[in-house]
DNA sequence: GCTTGAATCGGAGCATCCTCCGGTTCCGAT
DNA sequence: ATCGGAACCGGAGGATGCTCCGATTCAAGC
C-alpha cells in the first residue's frame, strides 16, 4: 500500500489526461491512409465516411468517434500542412516569421496561404461544406485571424483590424479561390498580385480627404 | 374550324416557347408557399425537400423538376428580393442606381448588400451549402459581379477589376456575415464601415510609392 | 367531346451523413 | 496472471438529398 504512490506518479506527459489507447491510434492511422488513398485514387468525390470506413476495415462508428464529421475528416488530413504552416509563420524564418516589417509579413503570409490553396484547394473547399460557418470556428481559421490581427494593428493602429482580418481571409476562400482558378482562369501570381493589390490599399496610410464618399 | 386561326393566335407572351402548363404552375406557388410557411414556423433547419414537399402535397420528385436541388429552392425563394434588388442598382434611382458617381454607386451597393443578409443571410448560406463554388455560378452572382465591375473599372481603370470584384463579394458572403453577427457581436453599422474602409482604400489614388512591399 | 403526344406527377429506391448503444477490447492495478 | 472499469468498436437504423421511370394529367387539334 505505501508503494502505490510511486506508481500513481505514472505521469500522464504532459498534454492530455489519456493519451490515446493503442487500438484508437492505430485506428486513426489506418483511417488517415485508407481516406489519403481513396483520394488519390479516386478524387474527392468519392471521399465518403462509409467508404473510408470499409477501406480501412472498421466500422463507420469509429470515423465519426475519431474525426467528429466529414469536416473533421478533411482537417485532419490537412493537419500536416497546417501544422507546419502555422510554425512557419508563428516562429520561422523572415518574411514569413519574426523579424519583418508587419507589411512584408502579411504579404508572405498571403502568398504562402495561395501556395497551400494550389494543391489543397478542393480539400479546404470539402471542410467548408458542412455548414458556411464551420470554417470560422475551425482551429486553423482562429490562428490565422488572431496573426492577422496583430499584424494589422501594427501596420496600422487606426483601423479596425478585425475587420479587416475577415476580409483578407474571405478574399482566400477555398471556393472563391477554385472559381478564380477554374472558371475564370486566373494564375496564382494574378492572385496573389491581387491580394498584394488589397493589402497596399488597406495598410497605405490615407493621403486624400479619407471620407470622399 | 375558321375560329381555329383566332385561336392558334393564342400568344405565348414572349418569353419561354411553353409558358407553364397549368398544374405546373400551381405546384410552384404551392411549393413556394409550403417553403415560406416552413420556413417561419419551424426555422431554416427544418426547411428538407422532403418536408416541402409533404406540405405542399405532391411527390418529392416534382421538387426537384421545378427547382433542381435544395439552392435551386433557396433562390427561388429569394428570387423577389432579387429581382427587386437588381432593379434598383440596375436602373434605380441614385446613388444605388445610374445617376451618382461610381464610387457612391458601389458603396449604395455594398450597403443595400448588407441589409439584404440582415434578413436572408440563412437563407443565402443554405443556397450555398450544395458546393463550395455554388455562389459563384448563380445568376444573381454573375450579375452583381458584372455591376461591380464596371463601376470599378470607372473608378480605377488601372486596377485588376475584375480580382477586386470578387474580393468586395467575398467580404460580403453569407457564412463571414452570420459569423461576424453571431459569433463577433458585430452589428450591421460595423460591417458596413468596414466595407466603406476596404472601398476607399480600394479605389483611392495611390498616393504613396504604391509598390513599398 | 375525343384523341393523342408530351409534359408532368409521384413515390420507391439509392447514397450519404450521422447517431445510438450493446458487446468488446485494452490497460493499469492488484 | 488476472481482474474490473473505462474507453472503444461496429453496424443497424433514422434522416435527408437526389434519381429514375411508369402512371397520370394536360391541352391543342380535330
């Protein structure tokens, strides 16, 4: 009885209580690869819960016990990128990192963000299709929104920032950006020149009246 | 048989070779109306092809031969406010209409954009949620697209009107509206201001170096 | 009226998303 | 080694979007 207080000091990592059981991790591994492969083979049409779930050979219960939904599926195979775009920007190299003005920070953050979109476009765009706000309450969005704020209120204190965070991340939008791509035929460079059109305009300091409407 | 010429004289009006034959054009109002009542009793997440069509009592197939799939009903139902909307920016009185400059005209537009989701803004998202670029293809965006791009190009003919464009409607889009409202405790002034801040800027000479990245 | 071709109707049926809960498996503690 | 409870598995099943096609209804021409 006095021995079980070394043992219960079992310590537990650091982040979660549980970590993961043994058959749930090799579960999610299975799931991420049968769902990774369906999407290659495939496309993303053909990316459905049922399917990922016999590829994999367990049960669809067990998708939705790991992944939540369709949406949680498609974020965490993106999970990957996502993870090192937001190290890259929150302590990489300059411009992207620390260590440029806010100005040029912002532009690389733009610029990175349509390079993401050029391979992983359809998957951000099948996230979003679950309901129109389930983009805004997503981890990924609030951190972008939250750099993008503290960037702005940099650029410029007098304006409202988050506002303005929302606009440039609308402006990249899985959808609106397949429909430049696709239907209108844009390049990413015309893209990105037009988000660096977009964000000159709003982080120039005002030089006429400022209220000529 | 020489009344048979008076008859034949019967006029398809103008448009559609075959106007609507009678019973059609019934289930349509039904079916519009059994939406609309659903819609104000029970909320926007009641509102399944299924239940409108129970309501309206005719078989779930004749829902989809008149509307198509479940944005093809959400516009339909949104398709007066549409056209009236249209109206005002296409041949209305100023500054919405032709007459006021063209800066005054796109900023009467984004305005008149937001008061229109203040009350339809779940209905805009719902006729979204079939496909990420849904928005884009419809009739309604094209239009107000068109419009912006002209008044844009009158404004700045150096500028990539036709990115700008989309990035105004994208700042616009429903799911970023009901989010600013819902989740950001914004009201309707502050989007506005925000959409007159990202106008200026937009359209404002450059005064600066104008290439300072 | 009646005929007749064509447009429309309607609901069975399929695919998919997601939920629920009884049975099973894992793993720390004894 | 084993035990017990917590966590997990899995597939039946409900809800919904959408399709398909035989039965029905419309309306133009006689």
């Amino acid at each position: 009885m006095m021995s079980s207080d070394v043992k219960r000091v079992m310590l537990p990592i650091v982040g979660q209580p549980s970590p993961e059981r043994a058959d749930a991790a090799r579960n999610r591994r299975a799931l991420l690869a049968a769902a990774q492969t369906i999407l290659t083979e495939r496309g993303i049409d053909a990316l459905s819960m049922d399917r990922v779930a016999a590829r994999a050979g367990v049960g669809v219960g067990t998708v939705y016990r790991r992944f939540g939904d369709r949406a949680g599926l498609a974020l965490a195979l993106l999970d990957d990128t996502e993870l090192r775009f937001q190290a890259a920007f929150l302590s990489g190299p300059p411009p992207l990192g620390p260590g440029a003005p806010p100005v040029a920070r912002i532009r690389a953050f733009l610029h990175a963000y349509v390079d993401r979109l050029e391979t992983e476009a359809e998957l951000h765009a099948f996230a979003d299709t679950k309901s129109p706000t389930a983009r805004h309450r997503s981890g990924a969005y609030r951190t972008a929104r939250a750099h993008l704020v503290a960037l702005l209120s940099m650029a410029d204190p007098t304006a409202d920032v988050n506002y303005l965070a929302d606009a440039l991340l609308a402006a990249l939008g899985a959808g609106l950006f397949l429909h430049q791509r696709q239907e209108l035929g844009f390049d990413a460079a015309r893209v990105k020149a037009g988000l660096d059109h977009l964000l000159i305009a709003v982080t120039e300091p005002r030089c006429g009246s400022g209220l000529t409407l």
